[in-house]
C-alpha cells in the first residue's frame, strides 16, 4: 500500500484531527505528526480525519482549541465532520482575562517603512484621491450617479476617480434607524480615500441637511461641499460648478513618501472553506502583523463569526478595560441573536459545510486568523473611526455589503477579503463602498459603487471587458495568492495591486 505522506496537515501539535490537502481514498495510509493512520472512510479535500480515538462527548481539537465535541465514538483514519461532531455553542458565558505576556514584544517596529499616499490636512494619509458624492437619501441616486459619470470624464488624470455612494437609506427613517445611518454616512464622508465630498439632499426627506449636519460637525468647506436639489432649477449644472471647486480642492494632493504607519486596513469574512484558515487567512493576518509593527491601524470585523474563538482575541486584550469591551461586543451580538429567537451557532453556510468547516468554532478559528497576532486594543461600533494601532474589533454582522460598509466608514485605507473553493484564492478589495442595502444575489459588476472584485475564473471573462480601462496602480506592498494557472498580471483589476508586491513597502 502506497504510504501518502504531506497529504495530511495537523495545524498545533495538541489536534485531535487534520485536514485533507486533497481528496483522499478509504484504505489510503498516510504519515501525520510522528503517525501512520489508516484512512477508515474516503475524506474529501478541506475536510478533517481523526488522528486519535475520540470518545462520544469528548472535544474535537483544530488550531489547539475546541471546535466542537463529538456525538458517537469517532475512530483513527475516520471522516470528522457534521455527521459525528457538533458544536459546542451556548448562550452568554462568563469570561476571565488572561492576557498574554509581552503583548508588544513581536510588533517593536525595526526599520521604518513607508508608501505613496496622499497626506490630508488632519495628519491621516490616503491610498487613494478620489471625489466621492454622497446622496443622504436614496432618492437622489440617480442624480448622484449621473453627476459622477459627468465628473469622472471631466476630471479624468486630475483625481483617482469620482464615486457616486448610492444607497437606499434616508428617508422615512426615525430615532436610531435614521442615526445609524448618519453615522455611517458621516465616516464615509470622513474616510481619507475621499480627497474631497459633494453631499446631495433631496431637501425633503427624514435626513435632511438640517438634521445631518448636527451629527457630521465641523467639515472643511474647501473639502466638503452640499448640494439641495430642489433648491435650484439646474441641480446638474450647479452640482457640476460645486465640483469643479472640489476637483481643484482634490487635484491639489500628490502622491508623496508617507509613513507606512498612517495605512488603516480592514479584514472581514470568515472561511469559504476549511482551506481559508491554514492559507489565505494567516497571509492576511502576515499582513495585518506587517501594518501594526509598521505603526499602522487594523480593523476586524463580522462579529458572529468570532462566536468560539473570541477568547483568543480576550487574551490579547491590551488592557481589562479593554477585555472587558470584547465581552460586551461578543455578548450583545448573541442577545441579538436570541432576542429573534436565532440559534447562535448556525453561522456555516450550505457551502461552508460541504467544503469542510463542520461548526461555528471551526470557522471563527480561521476566521481570526486574518487579525494576525497584533494586540486587541480597541472596540468599535457602528461609524466609530479607528484611532489606535494596532488591532480593532468592529461590530458588524457577516453580511459583506455592510461589514465592507463598517470598514470604510471606521476609516480603513484598504479592505482584504478572501473566497475560496477547493483551490485558494486571496482576494483583495480596494476599500471604497459598498451600498448600504444590497442583495449579495447582485451582479457586483453592475454596481456603479462597488469596488472591482477579483473574484472567480468565471466571472473574469464578464469583467475583463467592463473594466480594461480601470486599471488604477495602488503603490501600497504586499502578496496575493494565485490560484490554479491564473496569472493575475493578466487581469487589469485595481485589486491585483492593492498588496501586490512586498518590496513597494520599502524601507529607508
């Protein structure tokens, strides 16, 4: 009998199961962790096989901690999935801190690294200099969009783009419905990508500008201008006069040497698959390590699926204040849950489980990957902007639209996300907008705000086409994952440059 070796991975010394690197047959013998085990079942790529006995109620160990327990007797060599585990996952629980040692002991920066951005009047930086208008209801979408397409012709060569941020939200809202959206909008408008704003009223609606403007503040009238509709005759004509004042506003920004420590990134969504926590989500989290020793920010959001690793990210909490934060934001993300009679731990997807993540625990594990190791040093809520280095938690739910929505308006520079199938894939989405309300069902390419996706080999040769002529260079370092014999040089995505090359992050 063949003897398969490297065919099986076990992730920490103390697992009680490994993971498949490819589709392998009953009967196969394969060599993990100083043992030979006889596969007892065939185990599909991505899914687990026991590398012990585990008694019936006895816990299934990946990535060093539970990921569930089993309901029967599992065997050496036999499949580890959703027929013979479940989850671990109750309701509200007590938490102790236990801090790690040292905390900032590995993020000392060494060298200082630097990129080209564009450095604002408030001391942040951009990776981008774009015009972004900002409609406050979605009635004036369209006028939004029109007004963008006009723009971006105009001023093409002169900023990084116009975007129109449409979205469905400002009218008929009350109470905290409709602040919840002002504070979204606000840090949207806030987000240093945006070299200078034009925010479109209708006049009419529940957000109005005299309701908006008490929750925007102070803004920089030079960089942010306000367009009424109904109060003129022409409100093409006067928005393009209003944006011929931003766009020399705008143009007045160069790229310069800016302080790597000024990059503000974003990471989101969990598995795709069981391959996403030992691949591409540890390169994110390379990343994200790189950034914070850099002096930068990192944000971390999609709070459900933190649901069984979130002691992990307790125990890098800076201080217990701080702990203490990340117990609220877990908690209260769980009454939300049972307050709609949910169950709290049916986060896998049909998709997920088929491509072997079996429980909850099983993908927060690898979805946190993607935070690295950096300190835990703050929580943030809905339009809070991040301010400390190092890693933030951000609540969300695991809805790319808004957990994508969350980043940008906390402020994030860029936004990392990954899918996978069997093969992997590290995709990498330029932090831009995506709308509030938005069915996942879209075709993302025909969405005037979404941000160029690379996505999957399917799908290229629709937007290949689409999007030739957008191919915007973001001179900020880092690695993407290939898939297959995919040359991503191929494909004019800005994403492909968004962490491309590790030596753009060059060190003086």
């Amino acid at each position: 009998m063949k003897m398969h070796e490297n065919e099986l991975l076990m992730i920490q010394p103390n697992d009680n199961v490994a993971v498949a690197l490819k589709a392998l047959s009953k009967g196969s013998e394969c060599s993990v962790g100083g043992k030979n085990i006889i596969l007892k079942d065939d185990i599909p790529a991505a899914h687990k096989v026991a590398l012990t006995e585990i008694g019936k109620d006895e816990n299934v160990i990946k990535y060093g901690l539970p990921i569930g327990h089993a309901i029967s007797p599992i065997h050496m060599g036999e499949h580890v999935h959703i027929h013979n585990m479940t989850t671990n996952l109750e309701g509200l629980l007590e938490y102790q801190y236990h801090p790690e040692p040292d905390l900032w002991k590995n993020f000392m920066p060494e060298e200082e690294a630097y990129f080209d951005g564009y450095l604002r009047e408030d001391g942040r930086a951009g990776t981008r200099n774009e015009i972004w208008i900002v409609p406050t209801v979605g009635c004036v979408n369209q006028t939004a969009k029109i007004l963008a397409e006009r723009a971006a012709k105009k001023y093409a060569g002169r900023v990084d783009g116009v975007q129109a941020l449409i979205h469905n939200a400002g009218c008929s809202q009350l109470g905290d419905d409709m602040l919840m959206t002002q504070k979204l909008l606000k840090g949207l408008i806030n987000n240093p990508n945006a070299g200078a704003v034009l925010i479109v009223s209708l006049g009419c609606e529940n957000n109005c500008l005299e309701y908006f403007k008490p929750v925007l503040g102070n803004v920089n009238p030079a960089r942010v201008k306000f367009l009424v509709t109904q109060d003129h005759k022409d409100e093409y004509e006067e928005g393009m006069k209003l944006l011929d004042e931003l766009a020399e506003y705008a143009g007045s920004f160069k790229r310069q040497k800016v302080s790597a420590g000024l990059l503000q990134i974003g990471v989101k969504c969990g598995s795709s698959d069981a391959f996403s926590g030992i691949s591409a989500n540890p390169l994110c989290g390379r990343i994200t390590n790189h950034v914070v020793k850099c002096g930068g920010k990192a944000i971390l959001t999609e709070v459900s699926e933190m649901f069984g690793a979130e002691t992990r990210l307790m125990d890098r909490a800076v201080s217990e204040e701080v702990f203490q934060d990340v117990v609220e934001l877990i908690n209260n993300f769980k009454e939300y849950f049972m307050r709609y009679g949910q169950p709290i731990d049916r986060n896998p997807c049909p998709g997920n489980i088929r491509s072997g993540i079996s429980t909850d625990e099983d993908k927060s594990l690898g979805n946190i990957q993607k935070g690295g190791s950096a300190p835990v040093v703050d929580v943030l809520y809905y339009g809070d902007q991040v301010k400390k280095r190092g890693l933030s938690l951000l609540i969300g739910s695991g809805n790319d639209a808004v957990s994508v929505t969350n980043l940008t308006a906390s402020g994030a520079n860029i936004v990392l996300l990954q899918i996978t199938e069997i093969h992997l894939e590290l995709l990498c989405l330029r932090s831009r907008f995506l709308p509030i309300q938005l069915s996942q069902r879209k075709r993302l390419a025909g969405l005037i705000s979404t941000p160029e996706v690379f996505w999957k080999e399917r799908a290229l040769k629709k937007w290949k086409k689409s999007y030739s002529m957008r191919c915007w260079k973001l001179p900020v370092g880092g690695i993407i994952q290939r898939t297959r014999n995919m040359d991503i040089e191929k494909y004019p995505f800005s994403v492909m440059v968004l962490l491309y090359k590790i030596k753009e992050f060059r060190r003086q």
